[in-house]
C-alpha cells in the first residue's frame, strides 16, 4: 500500500499485478507481463510506480499513471521472492530462490551482485548502512560482513498426535525428535536425532481417546486449533493428570484445562479454585464440592499466542501472559467453560452387555444394555459385577453404571492389584483377557472392532491362600470380549 493509503497493489498464481483503491473497495486495473507467479511487490511512497518480482526470474517497473511496464530487469536466474527499495526509490535490493542478493539502479538498469548466501532468500529489510536478510535457514546473519549471528529454532517439519492425545511427536529442519505435552506447551522429551518412524513405533499406546484438538506446523512451529463442541468430547480422568488429592472417580476435560491455562496469565495457578467439574455418574450433579483443579501451567518464557476470532469477525491475537480479563473479544464458549462450569453436551457414554461365559456358573446379573462414561476402565466394570453378584439384580432392563461401580472397589482394597484383578492366573490368555486399566473405549477400538454394542463375558475365578478365603468363589476377572476368545485357534480359556 502506498503511503497515502489511496493505493493497494496485490498479486499471485495469476500472473497479474491488480491495483486497488483500498477507500471504496474497487479495482482500478490489471496489470499483465509476467509469465509466472508473483511473488513480490513494492510501491513508491507516492503510489505511482511499482516494482514486482515474480517466479519468472524478472523484476518490472510499472507506471500506474499510463497503466504498463515502463522497464524489465533480468538480475536473477531463479525465482524473485523478495524486494526492498531506498527511500527515494532509486534503487532497488532484490533476492530470491537463486541464494543471491543485488543492487540495481532503476534508471540505467545497471545490477551488483551484493552477495550471496547457502539458502533462498525470502525477506529483505533496509536500516540505516546495513541490510536485514532473511533465508530458509533458521539462523539471521547480518550483512554485508556477518557480525553475528541471532540463534533461530530448527522448525518443525513432521509431527504425529499420539493415541493418548497429550503429547505430539516432531522432528525439525535439524533433524531432532521431540515429545511435546499439549496441555503444557513444552518439550518434555527431546531424543535427538532418530528415526521419527521408529520411535512413533516405540511410543505407541493402545488407548482410545476422541480427537479433541487438530495441528498443523505451517509455520514452523506447533498449532493447536480447538473448536467447540469437539474440543469437550475427551476425558481424562484427575488422577492420570497427577493431580494431588484428586477422588479416583474425577474427570476433567484436556480443554477445559487448556482454557483455564489460558486466562491465569501465567500467575501461580496451582492451588485456583475452579467450578467444580462433572461428575462421573450425573452431569448436572455436584462433584466433589471442595475438590480444586489446578490449570495447565504454560511456559512463561516463551508463553504461546492465542489466535482466534473475536464477536465481529475480526481475528486478533495475544500472548497467554499478556491477557488481563478484560478481553471482550474471548470466546463465548471459553468464558462458559471457565466461569461458569458449562459444556456443550456430547455424547460420551458407551452401551455394552455383560454376560456370564460360556460354561461359567456365575448367574446372569443385567437383563438388558448397561451404559458407562467411554473412559470406565474395566476393574471398575469387575466391581459393579462383584457387587451385582452380592445384591440381586432390581429388575430394571435397562440400567446406567451409577455409584455402586466404585462401592465394590473396597472389597478389594487389601489385594496387591495383579492377585486382585485375577491376572497372574490369566497370564496365557493374553489375547482374551481385557487389561485392568483399558477403558471400554479401547476395548471397542482394538478388541472388539465392530459397530454393534460391545459384549463382556465374565466368569468366577477360584482362588486360593488364607488372604482370600472370604472371597470364596466370587468374582476377579473381567471379561473378554467373545470374538477375542475364537480369534485365536485352539485355545480356549475356560
């Protein structure tokens, strides 16, 4: 735009120079004479002429008074990416894709190559006797003779999101792996430069949680985009957060704590006392009145920026440590969430049978589907068919996990958790027997794999020894899914 603000010039893919009156909005002309893609674009401080750098290797002088190309400069062998003039715009510095940059006088049209660098320009600024210029290097130096050099970080070319939906794998132009935590905004693990294949392999997890963000390295770094209601659809519980104190049965959302990281504005955040969050068994009920969740805490030194669009339309951006309150433009949803404790509903239940095993003695306990959070693990489904077996089944056909899944929990307590949880008797029959901490959400992902309700058998493991004597024959073992029992020829677990 030029000085007077009365003139816009804009190009692109279509190998024209359009100029605009940025007051009313309109088109004045379209200026044609490049082959190829432009890529650069420059007016004087009077808006009458212009200077465009395109993929065809040539810079063109316009006159926008007569509408055409007055001169052409043939400097450079490759792409032009990148102008900068003086300020009587006499001459003009021009760099790009051929790693060279020159000097050329408008008038006579006579070039010096100023110097040349190891990578493709992309940027040219002027100050003072010196010239700023920025290639694909991470790294700035500072012509004509370096002086120094400002450390640049290697930007990141890959990344993967993980199964468990925290932590991101990336590799960068320096050809390091990293393991970022999502809800931090730091690196928690850097291996150097390794095979990011091979360690994706190494940190896979067999675990199903709902997408609740999406990512995208376009500049270099790491961007986390979340849009409601999805970025509410994945639950974790407390306690796998570290969460000191936190009741077994507390959730939480990854957004909902990236929310209340963002607006702490870096202060100690540790012991805030937030809304308390949903309870496992009620949505709407209160839980854990005294319980405090402590915010995701984001580095202070180099704090993310928060990008997003404000109630008119318009985008703007701030720091996370630069947020004071006061922001009218936040969100709707984020201030429903961190002041006043409010989710969009989604659908995080998952409906399954539970079923004796085939040649099992145990009686049938439920008379129609029963529904759990999806991130229920299955010891707590071993529970409620504990405490089912217990107290006789109430008629109702269709039932919903309510607080007797964690009343059963105690008549465990005093067990180490593998002679609890009936594995080491299992131990052969890894391929039917669910693990204790898989959620029903995992079990249906990798076990089950089928669109129709999940099915648990279960069956009275024996056990032996004076610390179970109480127990009698009642029930250790969670289920198996039944096609996980038949996927495996020849054997048989009961």
């Amino acid at each position: 735009m030029s000085d007077t603000g009365n003139t816009l010039v804009s190009g692109g893919t279509e190998k024209v120079v359009r100029v605009w009156d940025p007051r009313t909005g309109s088109k004045k002309m379209k200026l044609r004479g490049h082959t190829d893609n432009i890529r650069a674009l420059l007016l004087d401080p009077t808006g009458r002429y212009c200077l465009s750098g395109s993929s065809d290797s040539m810079i063109r002088l316009w006159d926008l008074g007569q509408q055409r190309c007055i001169h052409s400069y043939a400097v450079h062998t490759d792409s032009v990416w990148a102008l900068a003039s003086t300020p009587s715009f006499s001459h003009v510095y021009s760099g790009g894709r051929d790693q060279s940059v020159y000097l050329t006088d408008l008038s006579n049209r006579e070039s010096v190559l100023l110097c040349t660098n190891e990578h493709p320009i992309l940027q040219l600024s002027l100050q003072d006797d010196m010239i700023w210029v920025a290639t694909t290097d991470s790294s700035v130096p500072i012509h004509k003779e370096p002086s120094s050099i400002i450390p640049g970080v290697p930007a990141i070319t890959q990344h993967e999101i993980l199964n468990n939906r925290r932590h991101v794998l990336t590799k960068d132009t320096a050809g390091s792996v990293k393991l970022w935590e999502i809800t931090r905004g730091a690196v928690i693990e850097d291996f150097g430069k390794v095979s990011f294949e091979d360690k994706k392999k190494e940190l896979f997890e067999m675990v199903s949680i709902p997408a609740w963000f999406t990512m995208d390295a376009r500049l270099g770094c790491l961007s986390v985009h979340l849009d409601t209601p999805q970025c509410f659809s994945a639950e974790i519980y407390a306690v796998d957060l570290n969460v000191a104190g936190a009741q077994e049965d507390l959730k939480r959302s990854g957004s909902h704590g990236l929310s209340n990281g963002d607006t702490s504005t870096g202060k100690d955040v540790s012991l805030k006392n937030l809304p308390h969050p949903r309870s496992e068994v009620d949505d709407g009920a209160e839980n854990h009145a005294s319980q405090m969740l402590p915010s995701f805490e984001f580095s202070t030194v180099s704090p993310p920026s928060i990008i997003t669009e404000g109630s008119s339309g318009g985008p703007w951006r701030k720091r996370i440590t630069d947020l004071d309150g006061t922001e009218s433009d936040i969100p709707w949803w984020i201030v429903d969430c961190v002041e006043h404790n409010r989710f969009p509903k989604e659908n995080t239940k998952c409906g399954f049978y539970l079923h004796p095993a085939e040649g099992s003695p145990a009686p049938n306990i439920t008379q129609g589907k029963l529904s759990a959070p999806r991130i229920l693990r299955i010891h707590k489904v071993a529970n409620y068919v504990v405490e089912k077996l217990d107290r006789p089944l109430d008629g109702n056909a269709d039932s919903t996990f309510g607080m007797g899944l964690t009343s059963g929990q105690s008549q465990f307590s005093a067990l180490d958790s593998s002679s609890r949880l009936g594995l080491k008797p299992w131990q052969k029959l890894k391929p039917s027997v669910l693990a204790p901490e898989m959620s029903l959400a995992t079990v249906r992902a990798y076990v089950w794999k089928k669109p129709e309700d999940l099915i648990l058998n279960y069956k009275v493991v024996h056990v032996h020894g004076p610390k179970f004597e109480d127990l009698g024959n009642r029930l250790q073992k969670y289920a198996h899914a039944n096609h996980a029992v038949t996927s495996s020829p020849g054997a048989h677990p009961y």
